[in-house]
C-alpha cells in the first residue's frame, strides 16, 4: 500500500508556506499527498507538482462542485455546462500537478438537497459528466475516485450500493470510488461488506476516524477494514484525512468546531505509525 494523507488538515490551498510542514510528511514515511484542488490556475498546480517531485511524493486531488450554478448534474443545461467546464479545470490542475488519481465528492454541490434523492435525469447527466472525465483522465495515465458522502452532506450519492451502481452506470475503467470511513461510518451497516461490494473499484481509500481525528483514538475498526482490503488485493493508496478547528473556511464546511488533535506532529506521526502497524498485522 501507499501512506497518503489528505492536506485539507494544513490548508484548503497549499502554497510555498507549506512545505516545511510537507517535508516533514516525507521525512514520517508519507509516500504522498493529496493535494485540494478548489481553486486557483492550473500553472499554480503545475509548479507545486514539481516541488513534491524534488521531496520524492507521489500526490492525487481532492476537489468538489462548489456552488449551485455550476452543477454537472441540473437540469439546467447553462449550469451544467458550468459544471463540465468546472470539473475539466479541476482535471487540468490534478495533471499539471501529477496527479495519479483525481477524487473527491465531485457530483453534486456540498450542503445542497432537493429533498429526495438523485432523480433519474440527475444521474444521467452525472454519469454522462463523469464518464466523459474518466476519458480525458484515462489519456493522462490518471483515474478517477468519486467520493459518496453521508446523508447530511450530499444526496446523490451516500452508500456503497449505490456507488457499485454508479460506477456501472459510468461504465469506464478509469472510473473508480473513494471510499471514506467516515462517511461509510454513518451510513454502512457494516464497513467490511460494503468495502467487498465495491471492491475493485476503490481508487482511493480515506481512512478517517468516527470524528474526524486522528485513527485509533476513535471507535472505527481499521484492523477488520484492511483485513478485508487485504482479501480483495487493494493495494493504493491509504490516505489519512483529519480535520482541525483551526482553518474557518475547512471547519465550517465539515463542521469541526473543535479541536481533533493536539498538534500536527501529533497527527501525522501518530497517524503514520497507527496505520503502518495496523496494515501490517490485517
């Protein structure tokens, strides 16, 4: 497996600023980062590729569909042309950065319900955008990993029976699912038959604990889920994702209003080591 961890922790925009925070990642035995792509040009992520080049780490993206008017799944044809041209500018950003894998919960705005769940039309056009994603990533050498979210965050898409349904509805190979403990916590009756429903289909495994500190300290079984990993032959990338009070743009968007972790050394050795050990005894 590959060691990643989500930088949405540190920042929701990563800059030169950054780096001695990240050096410290590789010298924690981090193979990689996922980087947030939310905003900015794509030369921005073309020269932040090169500098994770130079400290030796591999990177995928986690990016969203950030507002209403530019939904790839309205019914609005003008809004979701918005969309299409949102999700290719993310694309173009995750391969001038280098990305392996572009993920995230790029379906339908966060926070946004329409009171029922994804009508038909809705997953039409979603799948219709995605599969045209997966296309242009795939001529990169990329996938993709769209991220299910719990209910309270999105109704598009929420358990894994509906992602083995979705990824069949794309119906591309380079079309993959990020599964997320968190999330799964909330809405899988039970995490390791959910992780063998969709099982040669993750791209990207988030491991994040029941409140969104740091792995081990909470309730979430790990040892169970990675046994269960292990039996299906997943071997990408484990990518720690925790979340702080301390950046107000990230805390109000995932709802942390206090602190998950004492320090950031704290959280990502203690991640690191807490993840290796327990991959290595599943």
């Amino acid at each position: 497996m590959k060691l990643g961890i989500n930088l949405l922790c540190l920042t929701d925009f990563v800059e030169d600023s950054h780096f001695d925070s990240i050096g410290r990642l590789r010298d924690l035995g981090y193979d990689g980062v996922e980087v947030p792509v939310l905003k900015g040009a794509v030369g921005h992520y073309e020269r932040l590729g090169k500098k994770l080049d130079a400290l030796g780490l591999g990177r995928s993206t986690t990016s969203i569909v950030p507002t209403p008017e530019a939904s790839p799944v309205s019914s609005d044809a003008d809004v979701r042309a918005r969309g299409l041209a949102h999700l290719d500018w993310a694309l173009d950003c995750a391969i001038a950065l280098g990305a392996e894998s572009m993920g995230g919960p790029f379906h339908a705005p966060i926070g946004v319900f329409t009171g029922t769940g994804a009508s038909e039309d809705e997953l039409k056009y979603g799948a219709d955008a995605h599969r045209a994603l997966a296309e242009r990533a795939a001529a990169h050498g990329m996938y993709l990993s769209l991220e299910p979210l719990n209910r309270f965050e999105t109704y598009y898409l929420n358990t894994m029976e509906q992602a083995r349904a979705y990824v069949d509805r794309v119906g591309h190979p380079a079309f993959k699912i990020m599964y997320d403990t968190f999330h799964a916590n909330v809405e899988e009756r039970r995490q390791e038959e959910a992780i063998r429903l969709i099982g040669p289909d993750i791209g990207v495994f988030h491991v994040s604990e029941n409140d969104r500190g740091i792995p081990g300290r909470g309730h979430i079984d790990f040892a169970a889920m990675f046994t269960v990993l292990k039996e299906i032959g997943y071997d990408g990338w484990l990518t720690l994702e925790a979340f702080g009070a301390g950046l107000p743009a990230i805390a109000a968007a995932t709802r942390v209003w206090r602190p998950l972790f004492p320090d950031f050394e704290t959280l990502f050795s203690e991640s690191a080591t807490f993840i290796r050990k327990t991959w290595a005894a599943a």
